[in-house]
C-alpha cells in the first residue's frame, strides 16, 4: 500500500505543467532570408504582460509592423491585442502560449489598419528562444 501512494506521489509531482512564468521571453518566426519577426513578453504584475511586436513582411519589399510595448490582461496563457489604428476596423490580435512557443493570430485589422506596412500580417508559429 505504501508503494501505490508513493507511485501516486512521485507521478504528481513529475506530471510537466506549463505555468504563467514560463511565458516570458522572446519568441521568433521565420520569415524568409534571415529575416524574422519577433514578439517580446515581460511581465507586468500578477495577471497583466507587456508585449512588444516587429512583424516583417519579407522580399522584395521588407515592409513591417511595430506594435510598442503594450500592457494587456492575462487570461490564461493567452492575451489579446484589441487597438483601433482607423474607424473602419480595429486592429485585433490573439496570442496563444504554449510550451512549443506562441500561436499568434491577427483576427482583424490588416496592413495600415494595425498601422503596418503593405500586406504585413502578425501571423503563425512563433518559437521561444
């Protein structure tokens, strides 16, 4: 009997979780002849981080997006981006955490609406570095 409760002991204690903290950091995608696009987590209190994004576009133009470091609430291991940059459509951007890296999704708001260049996208697969 002793055994099973020590088994149960060990295996909690082992299980791998993925926790806030471990959310912070910089995370790159690749785009295309060395150039990356980058987001940057800090925390900012308990339940809050700063985010900071350069989105590239790539060859032949090189255009890009910059999102300043911006406090946004915490909600589980994802935030969302929401700013309206143009009356038409507000810039909306979600951004899952995960132990692989960040998922990031720009849901609305393209190029100049977010306030980028030409048909850049804060899109994909993110790795923390």
């Amino acid at each position: 009997m002793f055994r099973l409760f020590y088994f149960i002991f060990i295996l909690a204690f082992s299980v791998s979780t993925f926790g806030n903290s471990e959310i912070y950091g910089t995370y790159k995608k690749y785009v295309e002849d060395g150039v990356y696009s980058i987001l940057t987590v800090e925390k900012n209190g308990e339940n809050g981080v700063f985010i900071s994004m350069s989105c590239e576009r790539g060859g032949p133009t090189y255009n890009s997006g910059l999102i300043e470091k911006t406090p946004l609430k915490l909600n589980g291991n994802s935030v969302r981006y929401n700013e309206v940059y143009n009356k038409e459509e507000p810039c909306t951007i979600d951004i899952e955490f995960s132990e692989k890296g960040a998922t990031v999704n720009q849901v609305s708001g393209y190029g100049a609406y977010c306030g980028f260049g030409f048909n850049v996208m804060c899109d994909g697969e993110f790795i923390k570095q």
